[in-house]
C-alpha cells in the first residue's frame, strides 16, 4: 500500500508541473487583468488540490513507526496506584531496554491524557478485576498497538481471537522463528490458548508431548498466555520486542568479566595473576572493592590505606584500562564480617530491610566513594553486597552513580526475591541509573561444574541478539580457573566487552535512547550500522510538502505580479 500511495503522490507532481508550465505559458501571451485573475483563480484550485494530496498521509502511523524516535509505551496495571509487583518490575526491565518512555498506571487511576502520545499500550492482567469503565473505554479507544498479559483479556475489545481451554503445563519455551527451546528448571502453568484464531505465533511452548502458543497476535492485538515473567520469559520476550516495537538493535552480546569482593585484606599476588591475564589478552574487566575490612566479633578494621601494596595495585588497574566498582563501605552489618554480611540488610531478621533509610545508605556510600578518592582511585559503577538494596536505596545510589551492577532486589520485604535482566537496560525502578545484569554467575570454589553450568546460561542467553554475557571469579581461586573460564567465554561470538572508561563513545549503540553508551566495539565488520543522516535530509513527507509548495506559491505571485505590470505599461 505504502508503494502505491508514493507512486500516487510523484503523478500528483507531475501534474501539477505540467499545469504550471501550460498556465505559465499562457499568462505571457495574455492581455487582459480579467484573464489573469480567472487563470490564476484555477491555476490556485490545481496546486491547493495537489498540496492537499501530498500533505494528507493516510499511512502516518506507518511512516511514524519506523522513525528514528523509540516507543512511548504505557503499561497499565489493576491494584494501587504506585505499587509495583515483582513481576511488573520484571517487565520494567524488558521494555526499558528498548525505550525509556515508559510509564506505568493504575486502572484506578487511568486518564485521557496517560494514553496521548503513546503508541504502545500494555495491560498487564496480574489479577482478576472488573475494569473500570472509564479505563475500559480509553483501552478500547486506543488505536495503537495493545499487548496483554495474563488475565481480563475478555473485557477489551479486539480480543476475541484469544481461546482459553484452562491452563496447560509446560516444560520449555520456544522461538518458531528458528525452534530453538529454552528447558524450564521447574515445570510451569501458562493458559492454554490452543485454537486461537492469530495471524502469527511469536512464542511457544511444549509440555506432555503438545504444543501450546505463549505469545500470539491478530492484526494490532496481541496476547501473551501468562503474568509470571521469569528469567527465560524475559530473554525470549525481549527478542521477539526487537521486531514488535521494529528497533533494530546490534546483534552482538556486551560481555563483562569483574574481579569480586576485593578488601584491604586480599592477597595482592593473586589480584595481579588474574590482572595480568586479562590485560594479555586484552579484555576490559571490573574490579568490585570493599574499601573497608572489618570484623565485629575481633574488632578488626583494616582501610585501603592500611595496604599500600592494594592500593599501588589498584591504581595500576585504573592505568590499564581497568574499573573499579564500589561494593558498599564495608560489605556487612551486625555481626558479620566483611564479604559475609549484608550491608543494607539487618541479618538478625532477614526477611527485611530495615537500614534502608535515605541518610544511612547515602552516608555508606558517600563513606566508600571517599576512602578510595583519598587513595587515588575513581569508582565508575555500584554493586550492593549481596545485591541487597531498597527501593529507596536505589534513589540514593543514582544520586552518585550512573551504572549499576548485578542483580535487582525486587521486593523490600524479602531479600532472596531477586532477578537479572538478559540485557543491558534502564529499567524505571532504579531511576534511570543503566544496568549491566550479572546473567553467568560465577565459579564456585568446589564446583567442578561451575563452568558447565555458565555455559548452559550463555547458550539460552543466545536466543536474544543483544543478551549479556555476564561473569564474576573471585581472585582467591587464582589465574588457573580465571583461565580456564575465559578459555570458554571466548568461544561465544560477538562479545562486545563492556569497558567502563569508555562511555559515550560507541558507534553502535546498544540501546534505541541517547543515554550513554558502554560498548567498547573493536574494528570489525558490522552487520548493522546506524547512521544520522543531517537534520534537512531528515524532513518527512509533510514538511517537504509545505516547502515545495510555499515555494511555489511565492513564485505565482511575484510572477502574475510582473505580467500585470508589464500589461498596464502595454495598455498606456
């Protein structure tokens, strides 16, 4: 259709051309005012028709979708206004990869103007509701793109393609597009949409020997079978996005490497092997630093100050291109010792935070941020030990960093309810402050199939173009497993390794927003390369339109403006 039209709008021009050049003609060979003014009367009739069909574009919402502005998406949701679930947190993760105009809305408290300028809607049926009138009308308004999660589906219009046959059990996730699977490590129940009537099937599923569609779609409504996003949810989800949402993002994996839980007392040796061995083979790598060691059951307390070989160490780190990550002040509270507490968790009654409070946590973080400046060290990111952190802790740590590193506590009341983006992304709930996701774990002391099990991470990460291939060693192993890890690493393609020093200089971004970017790309051939072309190349349809035509405009007057003197001058 969008061929047609164009071949539609170039005749359009054409005509008007020709009739210009007759008219003008014309009006050089005519004598009389009278005829001047009813040829130009026609002469205007012609141009405001044709100006009309080149400026009126059916097809805007197309034309619109494919420019260079990433999506404004709403995503309402039942229950309290401001509250947000795990697993909204979860979807906050997967959408702010690719757009940070994201807002979230009760349907308590939905209005008219939530919904202008969005051009995808999500509802997001966690829990069963009757929908608001007033939220029911402005959903079925909407003329975007809709995509729902879960349940209430029944109550919008559009959605009548969706068949529930109850709930079916499923053991892994599958991409048709290519029918690779990712295995469940529990089976789990999505609703059995089986029959539905789709004009395409995104995501499937199987479970028993059947097949069940997950994510499906019927013109601008879509439906995806379930309101429990997991880990392997979010890295199928977050693939098929990349063509709903038509953002063409890289096709290659950020991969980082940090060397964790260094204090005052590490074994310098050790650090340095493994510095050593990554610098000789060129990979960007993070060190996480606890700049306090200390022991409350010995009294102990050791600064970085107190290890002046760490500190020399450190500093040289910084030299060849390493980054530091502040990893709390001490990396404990109560009783607990230094890399075995919780520093923002009070482990007497660990189901809750209780020092998350604003002044505490910016007072620990401002005490770490110090006690490495006054050794010459410069931290570029934050790790909360454990990955422990409060909402409200998040609000303090963007008050100093722009990077975040690791996993995201989802729940205040309940430390272990944590998650991982596949993906770098910002999502909305650590204010604007850019995630690298910890995906690969690390090797654990004892494990002989640690490595085993990072690669099997790496292999369901790759169903997603843009996943991360994220991984943490603690320097006490020694270089011998670090080696042996980056041996394996090395053999996924495409890893972009993630420097920190280098932000805001990449050609290729990894997210569709102007944030700052953190892929240090080496020389190579890309597959995809995004280029601005200038601001008066860039003019749509419509502007051009209204160009041509006041050009044009302006030269008809100046023009019949000249015939008509020079008549008078014949007629005297």
């Amino acid at each position: 259709m969008m061929v047609y039209y164009l071949f539609f709008k170039l005749l359009c021009c054409i005509v008007l051309y020709k009739e210009l050049m007759t008219y003008f003609k014309e009006l050089i060979l005519l004598r009389r005012a009278k005829m001047i003014i009813r040829k130009l009367t026609i002469l205007s009739a012609i141009f405001t028709l044709c100006s009309f069909m080149l400026i009126s574009h059916p097809f805007e919402s197309e034309v619109n979708a494919g420019s260079d502005s990433p999506p404004n998406v709403l995503v309402i949701h039942p229950g309290p206004p401001n509250e947000m679930s795990e697993n909204l947190q979860s979807l906050d993760m997967v959408i702010s990869h690719f757009t940070t105009n994201l807002a979230f809305k009760s349907t308590n408290e939905l209005s008219e103007k939530d919904v202008r300028n969005v051009t995808h809607l999500i509802y997001f049926g966690e829990a069963e509701e009757d929908l608001p009138e007033k939220s029911t009308k402005l959903i079925n308004g909407f003329e975007g793109e809709k995509i729902v999660f879960g349940k209430n589906h029944e109550q919008l219009t559009g959605f009548e393609f969706v068949k529930i046959n109850g709930l079916a059990t499923v053991q892994e996730l599958l991409l048709p597009s290519n029918d690779k699977a990712i295995s469940l490590p529990i089976a789990h129940q999505i609703v059995d949409v089986k029959g539905s009537e789709t004009t395409k099937e995104w995501i499937a599923s199987t479970g028993a020997e059947n097949r069940y569609p997950l994510f499906i779609q019927d013109q601008k409504h879509y439906y995806y079978a379930d309101h429990e996003l997991a880990i392997h949810d979010s890295i199928l989800l977050g693939e098929v996005l990349h063509d709903i949402l038509q953002i063409e993002h890289k096709e290659s994996h950020p991969a980082a490497i940090r060397l964790e839980d260094v204090n005052p007392l590490t074994d310098v040796d050790l650090l340095e092997q493994c510095m050593d061995l990554l610098i000789t083979r060129e990979i960007p790598f993070m060190v996480s630093v606890t700049p306090v060691y200390f022991n409350p059951a010995t009294g102990e307390e050791y600064k970085l100050s107190d290890s002046p070989a760490l500190v020399e160490l450190l500093q040289k780190i910084q030299l060849k291109g390493g980054s530091l990550v502040l990893h709390g002040y001490t990396d404990q509270s109560g009783k607990g010792k230094s890399g075995d507490g919780f520093e923002f968790l009070d482990t007497a009654i660990p189901s809750f935070l209780l020092k998350d409070s604003d002044q505490y946590i910016n007072q620990r973080i401002s005490q770490g941020i110090e006690e490495l400046h006054e050794n010459g060290l410069e931290p570029k990111a934050f790790e909360a030990p454990h990955y422990t952190m409060s909402h409200s802790g998040y609000k303090e740590v963007s008050k100093h960093f722009s990077t975040y590193v690791g996993q995201l506590q989802l729940s205040d009341q309940n430390w272990e309810v944590m998650k991982e983006a596949p993906f770098l992304t910002k999502p909305s709930f650590i204010n604007g402050m850019e995630l690298i996701p910890e995906t690969l774990r690390y090797i654990e002391e004892g494990n002989e199939s640690s490595i085993d099990q990072i690669m099997e991470r790496a292999e369901n990460l790759m169903l997603n173009r843009d996943s991360v291939m994220s991984v943490f060693y603690h320097p006490y192993l020694g270089p011998e497993g670090l080696e042996k890890l980056l041996d394996q690493l090395l053999s996924i393609s495409d890893l972009e390794w993630v420097d920190l020093n280098d932000q805001g200089k990449q050609s290729y971004p990894a997210l569709n927003d102007n944030h700052e970017k953190m892929l240090r790309v080496e020389p190579k051939t890309a597959s995809l390369q995004i280029i601005k072309p200038s601001n008066l190349l860039t003019l749509n349809f419509q502007s051009t339109s209204l160009i041509i035509g006041g050009l044009l405009a302006v030269l008809m007057i100046v023009f019949s403006y000249l015939i008509t003197l020079r008549n008078r001058h014949e007629e005297r």
